[in-house]
C-alpha cells in the first residue's frame, strides 16, 4: 500500500498504462487536478519503488519520458479488477 498509497499515483500509473513513454505535460494533462510538484514528487518515488522507469534523452531542449516497468505492468494488471469495482459500484449510484 506505501507504493500506491494516496489520491494520485493509482491515477498516474493508470494513464502511463494508457500511453507509454509518456513526457511529463501529457502526463499532467492526462491527470486532471495534480500540481506539478506533486506530480514530480510521484513520479520520484514510483522510481524509486521500481514501478516507473524515466529516460533522460540527450536532446535540445532536454525530453525526459516516464514509462512503466515490468513490475508497474503487473501492479496495473492487480489494480484492474478494482477499477472495475469502482466504476460498477461508484457510478451506479
């Protein structure tokens, strides 16, 4: 629960299952509502967790890319069937 514990990085591992090699404004635009500090401070520990890999490319102007792992694919895998339980029991309301 520490890796995924808080309002956002379920959300943020969500949208890069969605898109891959994601740069950091699409992933803001792609979670509605987080700032960019906590945004970079997310993506900071998922790193560290192992579930979140960041390539740097040697480029001007510099493009960073967020990408899951193999151990962030599995634990969007597990965190489905949640998703699923919540869109049937939240939004049927």
């Amino acid at each position: 629960m520490d890796v995924i514990g808080g309002k956002w990085k379920v959300l943020i591992l969500w949208a890069l299952g969605e898109r891959p090699h994601c740069r950091f404004g699409e992933l803001r635009r792609l979670v509605p509502g987080i700032t960019e500090k906590v945004l970079a401070a997310h993506l900071r520990e998922l790193e560290a967790d192992g579930i979140v890999h960041r390539e740097a490319h040697q480029e001007v102007p510099p493009r960073v890319e967020y990408a899951l792992t193999e151990a962030g694919r599995h634990l969007n895998a597990a965190l489905a069937p949640l998703g699923v339980w919540g869109r049937d029991h939240v939004l049927n309301r």
